[in-house]
C-alpha cells in the first residue's frame, strides 16, 4: 500500500503520509523533457532601427534528438487517450459497511482509531526469525493477490473482490491491514482505470475494458506482507496493455538495482528511465516505504528522478511501487480522503512487491 508524504521545508523535513502507497509531494528536482521555451531578444545593426520581425534573434537551446522523440511520443499518448477512451468516468458506488474479525486475529495496533498514523522514522531490520516472519506474511499476500486476480471479470463488484479477500486472509489467522487503518473501511483496496490508488471497494460493477488494481495487505504474526497488481477485465485496448505491461517493467528494473550498499536514489532513476521510453508519466506524489512489524516507516522509496539521500542496509525490508499513467501525473482525492484520481481522467497503473536487501541484491517476498 503506497503512502503519501508531503515535505515541508522548514529547519528540517516535516513528513506526513496517507497509507497504501505513500503519498509524498517532493519538490522536483528533475530535469524537464517537455522542451525548451524561446528567447527573443531585440537586435539593431549600425544603430539603425529595423522592421520588427527583422529585429528578433530566436536564441533557443538545442532540444536533442532522445528529447524531441520523448515530447512527440508523450503527446501521441494524450492523443490517444483522448481519441481512444471511450470508458465512462469512475463514479462512487454504495459502499458497504466494514466486515468483522473475529476476535483471535492479532490486530495491529492502529485498529480503533480514525487517526492516521505517522510513519515510522525507524528502518525495519530484521534478524533471521523476523526474516523468516516476513517471508511467511509476504507469501500469504502474494497468494491473496493470485486469488483476487482470479475474480476480474466484467460484472462482478469491487465489494465482492474485497469480501473474498477479507474472507481468505481471516481463514489463514491474519488480519487484513488497510482495514481500520486511519479509518480506512475496508480490507483492500481496488483501484480501476484513472484511479491511481487507495480504491474504496464499493457496489461498481467492473466493466469490459477496465484495468483494475488490486492492493492485499496482510498482517500476520505480528508482520505486514504488501503486494498489488494490475489486472485486465475483459477485451483491454492496446494502450492499457502497453501501460500496464511497462509499469510492471518499471518495478522490475527498480528491484533489479537493489542491493547492500546501493543508494535508494538510484530506483527512481531506473523507473523513470524506462517510463520515459514510452511516453507514460510516473507519479510523484506516492511512494514506496519501509515495511514491517510496522505498516508503514522510512525509507521512503521515490519511483521518479530525484537526489534523496540515503543507502540500502542488508536485512532491510521495503515496498517499490510505481504507478504510471497514460496522460498527466496530478491528481484529486475524493471527499473520502482516500480514492486518488489522476487529475486530466487518463488511465493509471501500479504495481508493487516487499523486498529484503541481500548482500548480492534484493529477494522479492511476495512471489508466492
């Protein structure tokens, strides 16, 4: 689940999150591929005052060839979307009330509380019982997820995918995390087409063409295991495809630079590296994060270009979780606090695994 951090620059960081996935807005520090803006400058020969149009030198920075292919295939892709889209916008359904746990489940301690809780400024370090504690939440998320994917179809609810999760995570002796966590009212969290991320499973049935992200938490033993995936319903266009088939790329180069020693900031290079080829926008506003016997702590793991300090530690376990989209990457949040869109309505994807830092590299814990 990402978070959402915000930096307030003061005399240090002041950081603020919002569960699954975190939400952070940084200030950019990465460099612009959307061109380069012309200067024009008044010119006059022998003193003379010349026509206006004569008296104009156009002194501009020469746009390089990768820059002008990546401007030209990123506004073919808004093109696209606009041209192709033809799925209705996401709308609110009924949103059923929360289902019970029964009382032998260990709950993390959050349950009871509306408040969000801060993000840990601890690392997640873990011996080899915590390891193998990790591993054992990881893999119980990894095969709720399978399961979930299972249900994609057109006509079935969101509700039903988060009632079967809920169901299949109980049956196992865990405890569902997104589930009372800052008040959240469910057990997943279901995110369809232009939803970035933190979908309220709710009464709206899937429909033909959708692209839908399910994110499963589980918190077992005493640890969370975090993994989502974006699923295809029915007959997809070729664009979602081409999108969600990169973003799952994206997060494989990431993992694919981890290691003992690594810096954190060479993930968000990687992923934007690739994006960038295609055209698609990564977002900067949710992150990855430390994971646990704590839901969310620091690291906090930026998806696109940036200077954050900071290296990996052997034995250290986070989330990578990309989303990209189609067309912008701003977004709103419904009045419910939680449903994230992108803001221009194009469509977006995610997908996210919990990871240990090796010395030679990083296991991902959430391939069943």
């Amino acid at each position: 689940m990402a978070i959402s951090a915000s930096l307030v620059r003061v005399s240090s960081f002041k950081l603020s999150s919002v569960f699954h996935g975190d939400d952070f807005s940084p200030s950019s520090k990465s460099s612009s591929f959307m061109g380069v803006p012309l200067n024009f400058l008044p010119s006059s020969r022998s003193g003379k005052q010349k026509q206006f149009h004569d008296n104009l030198v156009v002194v501009s920075k020469r746009t390089s060839g990768l820059e002008e292919a990546l401007r030209n295939l990123r506004e073919q892709k808004l093109e696209t979307v606009r041209k192709v889209r033809r799925i209705p916008p996401l709308r609110r359904g009924k949103v059923s009330p929360r289902l019970p746990v029964p009382e032998h489940i260990q709950k993390p301690p959050y349950v009871g509380s509306s408040i969000l809780p801060e993000i840990s400024s601890e690392y997640q370090m873990h011996d080899s019982e915590g390891i193998a504690q990790m591993r054992a939440a990881c893999q119980l998320a990894a095969r709720v997820l399978d399961y979930a994917g299972t249900l994609v179809r057109p006509s079935v609810t969101t509700n039903e995918i988060d009632k079967a999760v809920h169901q299949m995570i109980i049956d196992a002796g865990a405890y569902p995390s997104p589930l009372g966590y800052g008040g959240f009212p469910k057990s997943v969290c279901t995110s369809v087409n232009e939803c970035m991320c933190h979908g309220i499973p709710d009464s709206r049935q899937l429909q033909n063409g959708d692209i839908i992200n399910i994110d499963v938490t589980v918190y077992l033993n005493g640890y969370h295991g975090d993994t989502s995936k974006t699923y295809f319903c029915g007959d997809v266009s070729d664009g979602m495809r081409r999108l969600v088939k990169v973003t799952e790329e994206c997060l494989e180069r990431g993992i694919a630079v981890c290691k003992d020693g690594a810096s954190f900031k060479k993930i968000g290079k990687r992923i934007s590296e690739h994006a960038e080829k295609y055209g698609f926008g990564v977002v900067e506003r949710f992150v990855g994060h430390g994971v646990g016997s704590v839901f969310h702590s620091e690291p906090l793991i930026y998806h696109h270009r940036n200077e954050e300090p900071g290296h990996m530690v052997e034995g250290q376990t986070f989330t990578i979780e990309p989303i990209l989209t189609m067309g912008g990457i701003d977004c709103i949040t419904w009045p419910d606090n939680w449903t994230t869109l992108t803001a221009d309505g194009s469509p977006a994807a995610q997908f996210e695994h919990t990871i240990l830092i090796t010395r030679r590299g990083a296991e991902i814990l959430t391939i069943p």
